[in-house]
C-alpha cells in the first residue's frame, strides 16, 4: 500500500460520521477500499458496501484476498466479503445483517429491507458508498441514508469517487451530494497533492515518448473533420442556444462536451428545430471519426464511413459541410483506387462526380485485369488497385517488440545468474500492451503473430464479401440469362448499360462495379475451394474480360512483385514472426472477448503466467525470423486491474489513457526495486496527443474548482446524526397554531393522518418512492401483479417515464397493463412523468399533425384513451410534481389495504382472480364477449351482467327486458336482431 493511502484511511477514521473522498483516477481506489476493509472487525458490526460495479467487486474482493495471505500466509480460508441477492430469503438476509460481516448490496433490496423493518440498523457499523458521483438528492442512496441515520446516529457512512470532474457538473454538486449523504467533510486527493506527489515521483518508471508520424491520407481525413466539426460549431452558435464560449474544437473531442451541449439544450429542446438537434447529434459522430481514426485499420475505418452515410446520409448536416467529401475520398485512396485499363488512374474531381484522368507514374499497374463486356466504352473499363495502406503504429509496435527481446539477450549475456534469477521471481519476460478495446487487441494480435499484409487481406476479403452480401451476390444458378431482368447484380458480371452521355461516366458506378466484380471472384474462389487466405492483393477487374486462368496467373505474378518490394523496403524486420517457448495451455489469440477477463480471475499471485501467449506466427519457418518477447495485450476498457498479477517489467501504452497512466505510477511506487520501463506510442500531431493533454488539463481544473467550493461550504450542523423522521416532511411545516380556531378543542392541533402508499418493488430503481418518503407518506414495498403504485382502494396508478412510454408502445406491453387496471380498479391513472431538467412536451406544437399517424406518440395516446374511456391520463413535469400530484389524489380517500393490494391480479388455487371491480368474479372471456355484441355499451354492459348470469340467459331474454336493462329500446332492438338472425346456408 503507497502512503498517501494510509493518510487517506488515517483523515477517515477521525470522524467517526464519515466523509466524502474524491481521488485522482487511476490511483487504486480499489485498494484503499480493501486497506479499509481489512481494518473492520465483526465486534464494531456489519458493514455494507453500496453502488458497487461488477469489475469493482472483483477488484476488491482479489486485493483484500492477497491482502490477507501477505498478512497470513497459513490461512487457507480468508474472510472474503460475499454478496447479498434477492435469491435469499428474507430470515437469510436478516441473519446476515447481524453476522458482522462485510457485504456487497443493490440499493434495491437494502432499500425494501429498512422499509420494511428487516434490517437491525443497531448491528450495523456503517455504510461504504462507491461511485458518489453519480448520486443526487433523489437517488435511492440517499433515500438509504436519510432513514439509516434517522435510526443509527453513531454509524458512519463514506462514500468515494475517483471521478473528479463528474463532481463539478451542475451547481454545488459536492454540497449536495454531502448534505443528502450526512457528512460534514469532504477529501479532496489529485494527482499534485503533496503526499501523493512525492510517493509517485520519489523513483519514477524510465519513460520512452514515441511520436509516430501519421500518414498523409490520415492528416487529411484528420484535417477534414476537423474542419467539418468547426463548420457544424459555428452553425450551432447561430442559434443562440448555447453558450459559445463551451462551443470548441478543442472541447468537442472530449466525451464530456455532448453532455455540456445537452445540459444547455434540454430545457428548451422541444423548442429547437431539426437541424438544430441533427447538429448535436453530428457532432458526437464526428468526435467518433476523429477517434476511430487513430484506433482502427483504414478498412474497417471505410466500412464505417459506409455505414454512415447509409443510417445519416438523408437527415446529417455534416456529410453536406465542404470538406466532408474528402473524408471519404481520402478513407478510399488508404484502402483501393480505380485504374483504368489502360494505365489510367481514375479520380474525383473536387465534390462532382466527374471522372478525372491522371496517367500512372508506375507502369507496373497497367496489369490484365477483366474487361467489361463487349459493347462497353473503355472509359468504364476500370479494375480496382488495391493499396491497404497499414496503421503507422504497426510498424513502429512490431520494431519495438524486436528491439526490446535483443536488449533482453544482450543483458541475458552480460548477467546470466542474474537474469536467471528475476525470471524465476516474476514475469519480467512479459511485455503488456495497453489498447484501448478488445478489438484493438485481437487485431494487434494477429497483427505480430501474422504481419500487418495478412491482416489487412483478411480485413479487405470481409469487406468485399460484406458488399457481395449486401447486394446479393450469393451464386445460385450458373445458368442465368445473359441478360438479367430486374435489379441486383447476378454472378458478379454487371453489364454496362448504355449512357446517353459517354463521355462523363460517375465514378460511383464504375467503383460499385468494380467492388462487385471483387466480391464476386472472391465468392467464386471460395465455392470452388480454393485458399483465400493466400490470394494476393493483386488487381481486381470486373466483367468477363479475359481468361480467367490468365487472371490468376497475373495476380500471382503480382503478389511475388509485391511481396518483394514490400521485404526489400522495409527490412528483415518486417519478416519476422513471433517465436516463444511453448507453455502449458497456451493458445492462440482471438479467443472471446470474455476470455481475458475469465483468465485474469484464475490467476493467483504466485501463479503470474501470461494469459495469452503467441504460437509460432505464419513465417516462423524462417530462419531469419527474430525472436520477439512474450506479449500480453490488455483492453482498458474492461477495468481489470493486471499490473499487480502479471507484474510486468516492460510497458507499452498503445493508446495513452489518462488513468491507466496513474495505474502504472502506483504500480511503481509500490514496486520500487523492480526495473520499469514505459513506452508510449503517439500518433504525432494528431487529435490523440491533444485529447490526452485535455484529460489531465480537465481533471486539474475540477480539482480546483472543488478546492474553492470547499472554502465556501456551508453544511449544517445538524448533519452530524439529528436527520428528518420517517414522516416528517423536508419542507417547513406551517405554524397552525396561529390560524386555529380555539373554539375547536382550544386550537389544539388535528392530528394529521398518516398517508399510505404501496409501491411494487421494480419501481425503487426510480427516485419516486424517495421523493414520496420526502413528502411524509409511508411506503409500503410488496410486489403488485397490476399497477406500479396504490393509492387508495380505487386508485392504481401506472407511471411511465418518456423512454418507458416509448418502448412499452412498440413492445405493446402497456395495452396489457391498461387492460389489467380498466379490470380491477375504478380510477386507472397512467402517469406520464418528465425529467425536471428536460423538456415538458414530446414535441413542438408545429409538428404535431392534424392526422393519427402510426409514428406518432400522440396519436398513439389517443387511441389508447378512445379504447379504454376509464382511463385517466396525467402529465406530470418532475417528480416533486408527482409527489403533489398523488397527495391531491389521496385526499378524501381510504387508505390501501396491502393484502388485497397484492392479491389483485393473482389467480387463486381454484383459478378464480380475486378482488376484480366490484369484488365479484367475472367470467373475463363472456365479459370481453359480451361487450363486443352490438347494442353494449360501457354504459349499459354492467346492467346485463346483473340482469342475468350467463349468456346463454341472454339469448333467452326479451326485447322488454333488454330494454329495461340496456335503458332504450332502441339498442334492446338492436342486440335482438343480431341474436334472433339465422345463420345463411347453402340450401
């Protein structure tokens, strides 16, 4: 354990009401949680850990066990927190709770215990709370707190985060997150605190910044977004919005900027026009772009272009900006160009679709490609060169892991003892790769094991049948006709039709041939058997042209050539393949995504073996091969804490990330005596260099911005344990005394009823029950087949957040739940609730239509409202609102009863469902029958159903009685008729 962490545990155990901790990202937060847990003893009582992520959970419970074996080696059976689910039963989870013990809870079920009295608060020692950044006044956590502390003022609750600038979002966002917790102190710990500082500096790791050159297809693409980004800016500014001191380039690469943007607009975005709402949306796709753009190969970088414009290129701003054209021109020429059979070089003048002809220097590219059939010009005679240009990083990653193995050998032979020695006390053979996702990971992995030309293939070969597929190119019948009806493209030949204008062809037809005529020789090859991993990146052309068997002998021709001048220009190096020492159980990588995580928990400490090892790659064969080291790649996405488990000596951060570079400065501080040595890979000059600076500059600025607040805090002082009862309102209670009358019992005060509200238990993962608990009323927790909340023996309400209503239309699940209040309750409510920093409204008033559309929300409702006329709609704008909403309701009206409340809906035994509307039992099928007979109305059904019992008495009865029961002759006549009317035969 570094000491800054021990000064952290130190300022906690002070106060003994606890405190609020912000920490740096990156500086194991995991482990002082578990230096804290390792401190609990079951004589002080239970301790509950809150708003705990699954990665956390494991990183906690992994460290505290290696805690505890470094501390007591001879224990086989550590003390490990478990976790308490809703697979428990309630008697478990009481016994539990007094056990002393530590526990992982949801704030669900801890919620639904303390409300119904299942929880001994005295046995409890206190409260650790994660993730406090994402609390707030309303949050089921808070809910926690506020009766915990109301029933155990000596407890302790600490909450932490490790996301500084999450705590500066909104106004006096840490004040308030304290005041809802009860704490009075708030730790701030960055990265240029003074303990911390000096614990992480006093022997740094030895640092290798590598800038890598971009290529000059990529400065374009780069140089493109940005510009499109600065053009779609300046459009947002002219709406006056938003304010434009936020609106920069600089700010839009950051993550962080779509919620600044947000926050401004969604107040007011039922007001904004389309463009206006496209433009943020474009945005976050552009900051995407620029991305992907340093992340992913140039083909699978195109395959999303592609996709773009197929989902955006209708309703996007952006792909209609100036520069945006040579976003797609530049992400082609780094994978393809279209030559012309007679060694022209076919391109894009400026956005028009006009071809441009442009001789080729390199005579060697007029190859024999296929020729379209005959009747065609020659200027749509194209065939397709591939260039699969190779990420720069590659290159620069497969050199760094050659340089690194003969330094190794070069020390091996200098200190063979020595050597020998450190290997055998950890893995200092290992090299960790540090990407960003999985994907990078397995691509990088087949990148070294079999070169960067391998994968790039692969890569083009998925992309050509990925357009084969898409355009039907799947070979059913060898006999077409020669002259195919319809559209589509059949066996790969497309046949030029004839142009009125021959002499400007587009070139999106001739490159959507050629990429057709690829695919489909790809396809063809495979159905015949042939090896497509060994098919050259030679030219592809189109059409029938020449002999096929001349086709491949050229395009072998040119994979020699190239594979000549592709070793001549880059060395032996290149050549190389991975060649390690076989270990037991080792395998090659792709494995699935979840493997890395699966291998991570299995390996102990003492164990340290690397998780995934490279095999002999595809040219190990060669003699001239160079040995590469032992190489671990690690998603950081997957937040699992390796360094401690695999212990490496050497580093490469393949993408630089801000927190996994405080890991490594831990990691150091707590391993002093072992050698490290940290690459970081660059793209130079690229939007990845200032995202990285931007990161530390934000988490900086936070950092001070919360230093200030805590200068101005003021928290009061009856935080310290003296909180709000169960039934005592946050708002101040009105002085009745001044306006009673005396002469109703001497102005002595009315004792005020308690209200009373059963909530189903999905609905505590909202913020509703906590603001109803705020308002005095008491919430009875069970599980309710129809409704979400009971107000009263007639009142069920179901509430509907936006998104809820959306999905439960598409899904249909919200007829169901309307059908079932309509059925047993008098006064269905659905309850429409809109978040309080949103807008109150679906949409402008200008686009709501005078027609029922099956799109449209509000033709929707109105259906749903003429097919249930019962049913009351009420909007409400937050949940405060909500709250004064359901007191209103409850005035006048009985208190629920929670047992019926639970029965309705539930069949019984004998298959009877109890307590419908009027507490007798329906057959619900006769019933949904009989209302659809003409003549039954929702005014006159009820008065059949009492008139007679069945329908088969129906039938019988006469015009006089149904008219007495249905109240009009008229309708008596009519449901008659239909009873009386034969049935028409053929005789």
């Amino acid at each position: 354990m570094v000491q800054f962490h021990e000064h952290i545990i130190s300022e906690l155990l002070e106060d003994s009401n606890g405190g609020l901790v912000v920490l740096s990202s990156g500086l194991a937060l995991h482990k002082l949680i578990s230096s804290l847990l390792l401190l609990h003893s079951p004589s002080q009582g239970t301790l509950l850990i809150l708003s705990a992520t699954p990665s956390q959970r494991s990183a906690i419970t992994t460290t505290l066990q290696s805690l505890q074996n470094s501390i007591n080696p001879d224990n086989p059976n550590p003390i490990l927190p478990s976790e308490i689910t809703t697979d428990l039963s309630t008697q478990h989870r009481h016994s539990l709770y007094t056990s002393g013990s530590v526990f992982f809870i949801t704030s669900r079920i801890l919620i639904v215990d303390l409300l119904n009295s299942k929880v001994p608060t005295s046995s409890l020692a206190g409260l650790i709370i994660l993730n406090a950044h994402t609390l707030s006044e309303t949050c089921t956590e808070a809910f926690i707190v506020r009766i915990f502390r109301s029933l155990n003022r000596t407890a302790y609750v600490r909450a932490f985060s490790d996301k500084p600038q999450a705590m500066v979002s909104g106004f006096a966002k840490a004040e308030r997150i304290m005041k809802c917790l009860f704490v009075r102190r708030l730790h701030l710990w960055p990265r240029f605190q003074v303990y911390v500082s000096q614990d992480l500096e006093r022997d740094p790791p030895i640092v290798v910044d590598i800038r890598v050159p971009q290529s000059n297809l990529m400065k374009g693409i780069q140089k493109a977004i940005v510009e499109v980004m600065d053009a779609c800016l300046k459009e947002m500014k002219k709406t006056n919005k938003v304010d434009v001191e936020d609106l920069t380039v600089a700010n839009g690469l950051c993550k962080s900027f779509d919620e600044i943007v947000r926050l401004q607009l969604d107040p007011i975005w039922h007001t904004l026009g389309k463009k206006t709402k496209q433009l943020v949306s474009d945005l976050k796709t552009l900051r995407k772009l620029l991305d992907y753009l340093v992340r992913y190969d140039a083909v699978t970088y195109l395959k999303y272009l592609n996709t773009l414009r197929v989902s955006e290129g209708v309703r996007s701003v952006w792909i209609f900006a100036n520069s945006s054209h040579k976003i797609f021109e530049f992400a082609k020429k780094r994978v393809y160009q279209l030559v012309g059979s007679d060694g022209v070089k076919l391109t894009l003048e400026g956005k028009s679709g006009v071809i441009k002809k442009r001789k080729l220097k390199d005579k060697n590219n007029e190859k024999e490609g296929n020729g379209d059939s005959s009747g065609t010009s020659s200027s749509s005679r194209v065939v397709l060169e591939e260039i699969l240009e190779e990420a720069p990083k590659w290159k620069t990653l497969r050199e760094l892991l050659v340089e690194i193995e003969e330094e190794r050998q070069k020390q091996a032979m200098l200190s063979v003892g020595e050597r020998t020695t450190e290997i055998s006390e950890g893995n200092d053979s290992i090299v960790l790769v540090a990407c960003k996702d999985e994907r990078s990971c397995l691509q990088l992995e087949d990148c070294v094991m079999k070169g960067p030309q391998q994968v790039m293939r692969e890569e083009w070969e998925k992309y050509l049948r990925s357009k084969g597929e898409l355009h039907g190119m799947r070979t059913r019948n060898k006999n077409k006709s020669k002259e195919p009806k319809g559209f589509g493209i059949l066996n790969g030949v497309v046949p030029a039709m004839p142009r009125e204008d021959s002499g400007t062809v587009s070139i999106s037809i001739l490159e959507q041939d050629a990429l057709l005529a690829a695919a489909s020789e790809i396809n063809n090859t495979t159905t015949v058997g042939a090896d497509i991993s060994q098919s050259p990146p030679g030219i592809r052309g189109r059409g029938k042209g020449r002999g096929r068997s001349r086709r491949k002998k050229a395009t072998t021709d040119v994979q020699i050539s190239r594979s000549t001048d592709y070793n001549r220009r880059n060395g032996d190096k290149m050549k190389s393949e991975i060649s390690v020492s076989e270990i037991e159980g080792s395998k090659t990588y792709p494995e699935e995504a979840d493997g890395l995580r699966e291998d991570i928990q299995k390996i102990s400490c003492e164990q340290r073996a690397v998780m995934r090892k490279h095999n002999q790659g595809v040219n190990a064969t060669d003699t001239n091969a160079k040995p590469l080291p032992l190489v671990q790649f690690y998603a950081l996405d997957s937040d699992q804490h390796i360094l401690d488990i695999l212990k490496p000596s050497v580093i490469i951060v393949y993408h630089p990330d801000m927190a996994f570079v405080r890991e490594i400065e831990v990691y150091r501080a707590e391993n002093p005596s072992k050698k490290l040595k940290v690459h970081f890979l660059f793209y130079e000059d690229s939007t990845e260099v200032q995202k990285f600076e931007a990161s530390m500059r934000r988490e900086n600025g936070a950092f001070e911005s919360l230093i200030r607040q805590k200068s101005l805090m003021m928290i009061p002082v009856d935080q310290d344990g003296r909180c709000l009862g169960l039934t005592t309102s946050s708002e101040p209670q009105p002085l009745t005394l001044q306006n009673s009358v005396t002469r109703k019992a001497g102005g002595r005060k009315e004792v005020e009823k308690e209200m009373q509200v059963i909530v189903d238990m999905r609905e505590f993962m909202s913020s509703l029950p906590n603001v109803l608990h705020q308002k005095g009323m008491r919430i009875i927790p069970v599980t309710l087949e129809v409704g979400d909340y009971i107000l009263s023996p007639l009142i069920c309400v179901e509430r509907k957040s936006i998104q809820d209503l959306f999905q439960s239309f598409a899904s249909g699940r919200l007829y169901h739940q309307v059908e079932m209040m309509v059925r047993y309750y008098r006064i269905p409510v659905l309850l429409i609730e809109f978040s309080q920093d949103k807008s109150f409204s679906f949409q402008s008033a200008s686009d709501i239509g005078d027609d029922v559309s099956p799109t449209s929300i509000i033709s929707k409702l109105s259906l749903l409202v003429m097919h249930f006329p019962r049913l009351r709609l009420v909007w409400s704008r937050s949940l405060h609102a909500t709250a004064e909403i359901f007191a209103s309701f409850k005035a006048n009206q009985d208190e629920p009863d929670e047992s019926k409340a639970m029965r309705v809906g539930v069949p019984t035994n004998e298959g009877i469902v109890e307590n419908d509307v009027r507490a007798e039992n329906y057959n619900t099928t006769a019933v949904e029958f009989l209302r659809r007979l003409p003549g039954v109305t929702d005014s006159n059904y009820r008065s059949l159903m009492d008139g007679c019992n069945s329908l088969a008495e129906l039938a019988l009865l006469p015009v006089e009685r149904l008219a007495e029961l249905m109240g009009g002759q008229r309708a008596a006549q009519t449901l008659r008729d239909f009873l009386d009317a034969k049935y028409p035969t053929l005789s």
